[in-house]
C-alpha cells in the first residue's frame, strides 16, 4: 500500500478515536447529572499532556520503537474506555463519580501521548521516504480531521450524543488502531552513548530548547494560546443543547443534531489544513499563529451572538473560522518544532509542545471556562430533559476578550528567526 495512503489511514484513526465522544461527552454528562463537573473531565485531558506526551516522547526517541508504542498507548487507552462505557452502561444515572472518573482518565492518560506519537510516526516515515514534511504531511493530516467528523456523525445519528455509547466506539477504535499498528514502518531511536549526561539519556535534552529566547516565547504563547483549545468542544454541545429549553428553539436543527452543527468545524478544518503549507512558506510562523489567534476571538464571539434559530448564520461563521483557529496553530506549531529540533530529540520536541498547548494550557483553560460557566449558568430540568442555561453570551465574550489580549501580547513579543527556504 502507498505510503501516504498508509499514513492517511493512520490519521483518520487516530482522530476517529477521539471524534467519537470529544464534543459530545458534556452533554452525556449533563443528562447523569454532573453539568457542573463537565471542566474536570476536559481538564483532564490537559493534566495528562502535562506529563504522558513527553514521557512518550522520551520513550520513543530512546527505547521503544515510536509506532510499537503508538499501538500499545491505543491498547490501553481503548481497553480503559471500553470499560468506562461499560460502567456508565450499568449504573446510568447511579455513578460513583469517583470510580467512572478514573476509568475515563486513565483512557486519557494513554490516549493523549499518542497525538505526538502519531506526528513522530508520520514525519520519521516520510523523511525516510525522501518527502517533504511541510509540503506531504498536511493532506495526510486531513484524513485525521475526516475520521474525526465521520465519527461525530456517527454517534449524532446513532443517537449516542446523550448516552455511553459514544465511549464504546471511541474504545473499538482504539483497540482496532493498536492491530493497525502492526502494519507500519519502523521508527529509528537514538541508542545512548557512554558518555551522555543523565538529561540527555532521559530525553530532558528537549527542555534546553528553552534557552533559546525565541524557542521560550513560542512555547509560552502555546501555552497561553492552548488555554483556549478545549473550551469549545467541552461545553458547544451543552451551549447549543440549552436552547432546547426555549420552545421557539426546541425544534431547530441544530439542537436536534448538536453534533452534526459542531462537525462543520471540523469540515472547515479540512480545507484549512491545505492551505497551511502556502501560508507557512510565504508568511511565516509568526503571522500563521496571529491568524489563529484572532481567529479564536471571532469563534468565541460568534457563539455569543448566536442561537440556533435565526442567527444560526453566526454559529455557521463560528465554524467556519474553527478550521483556521485550530490548524493554523495546531498543525503549524507541529511543524515549526519539527523544523526547529535537532533529530535526536523531535519526539521529545513534540512532547513537550503537546505538554504546553494540550497539558498546561487546556487544563488550566477548561478549568477557568468551568468556573466562569458555573458563575453565568444553572441546571434545569424542563420536561424531563436536562439543560444548562443562563447567560451564556457573557461567557463567550469573556473567551473572546482573552484571545484577543494573548494575540495582541503575541504580535509586540514574538520575534521568530527568518529562515532560509
């Protein structure tokens, strides 16, 4: 099979995983009735990036072979939320929260390493193959978000938005990635040498990056940018949802097919991503993130001045411009630390990106955002149904102000070296 069809079905794997509960999971758990603890489980994801992706990263670089251990995370990742689904199935609305929590991180705490993994994978077998990874890694890259949106799809027509089955198909689909693995080229690692320092044979080589004063302002402005990564996909769902307690909203598409609404964000990250590699080449790093921020300040205000019924053109907007948001930060930031590290340690590099966006970053951000929702915002219950309301628009006008203070902040600090094509 050709290598980036290989590569393709890789990545359509990878973020089918997580597409299956990422934007649905808060409204599954505002129908148990935990609304209020939506943030710990999105924070969570962000707790584990803290540490796991570099410790992958380490492992992978040193010792094990990057698509072995891509396969065995998704083994433990899958079985872990197999039997999350399993117990939320059994106990319905009787969870201990406790016990259905820490079946759900530990799923996470494996899942998320394997984001970096899956880049590590792609590039290594590209370079092998003599291939451009800023030029070929995009449209590969874009299978990804297609398996994220097929997913979504998935689960919003099977009716699964509201309940446990979300996180049985994110489980077979890791699990049915762990057997994929087995079918990819082999990843080199970097054997220690003799005369190593104890940093350089752990892999904590990587964090010299932070020497650099332009490398420290990229990775701190990750940092800052990240806070805003999973606020829309713990609590869009939830936000769309509640206008379901007004009945001149109750019937509209977009409360009925949450998920399907939210998935033309990931459709226009489809096409964002075939535009980075032009915009990467002609403007640059620095002007690529300042368009994503800004980006962010229109996706959060958006949601603020619409409904799903007349103004559903301003929730189309805000999907719209998710595309540009996410990738131009997402996948770009992925290919300036892959330009910008040294061989031996681009997992490692990796790593430590995914620790400052999706680790520092989101958990911190999904937390404020929970504190900030809990304030505007109060659980009813209308006609049997569970539905968070309040002032909503207050919330993402507040987002929104943020990423545009960290933009502003980004376009006076960061001064990125210019580099030779």
């Amino acid at each position: 099979m050709n290598l980036k069809v290989r590569l393709a079905l890789l990545n359509f794997l990878e973020f089918a995983v997580w597409g299956a509960y990422l934007t649905s999971m808060g409204r599954y758990l505002g129908n148990i009735g935990i609304s209020t603890e939506i943030g710990y489980f999105y924070s969570m994801q962000g707790a584990v990036s803290i540490f796991m992706p570099a410790i992958m990263g380490i492992v992978a670089d040193r010792w094990i072979p990057a698509q072995r251990l891509l396969g065995l995370c998704h083994l433990m990742a899958g079985a872990f939320m197999v039997l999350t689904a399993a117990y939320g199935y059994s106990e319905g609305q009787n969870i201990n929260f406790a016990l259905f929590f820490t079946l759900y991180s530990l799923s996470v705490a494996f899942y998320m390493p394997t984001l970096a993994l899956t880049n590590s994978v792609a590039y290594s077998n590209l370079r092998q193959a003599g291939m451009d990874t800023v030029k070929d890694f995009p449209p590969i890259r874009v299978f990804g978000t297609i398996g994220f949106i097929l997913t979504m799809w998935f689960v919003d027509i099977m009716g699964f938005q509201a309940d446990q089955n979300q996180f049985f198909t994110s489980g077979l689909l890791s699990i049915l990635l762990f057997l994929y693995t087995f079918t990819l080229n082999p990843c080199p690692v970097s054997k220690g040498g003799a005369n190593q320092s104890l940093s350089e044979a752990l892999g904590l080589k990587a964090f010299t990056l932070f020497k650099s004063k332009n490398m420290a302002m990229f990775f701190i402005f990750s940092m800052l940018l990240g806070v805003s990564l999973q606020i829309t996909n713990g609590f869009a769902n939830p936000f769309i949802n509640s206008f379901g307690a007004m009945k001149e909203y109750a019937d509209t598409f977009g409360v009925q097919h949450a998920n399907i609404l939210i998935s033309l964000s990931q459709i226009s990250e489809t096409c964002c991503i075939l535009l980075i590699p032009f915009f990467m080449k002609r403007y640059g790093i620095k002007n690529v993130m300042l368009i994503a921020m800004f980006a962010w300040v229109l996706r959060f205000g958006f949601f603020g001045l619409g409904n799903p019924g007349s103004g559903v053109w301003l929730f189309l907007l805000s999907m719209i411009v998710y595309g540009v948001a996410f990738d131009f930060f997402n996948v770009s930031g992925s290919l300036f630390v892959d330009q910008n590290t040294e061989g031996s340690m681009r997992s490692s590099a990796q790593g430590l990106f995914m620790l400052m966006t999706n680790g520092i970053g989101a958990t911190a951000g999904t937390l404020i955002a929970q504190a900030v929702i809990n304030h505007y915002t109060q659980g009813i219950e209308v006609d049997g149904n569970f539905y968070t309301v309040g002032q909503w628009d207050t919330c993402w006008y507040i987002f929104s102000a943020y990423a545009l203070v960290v933009g502003v902040a980004f376009a006076i600090l960061f001064k990125p070296q210019k580099q030779n094509d």
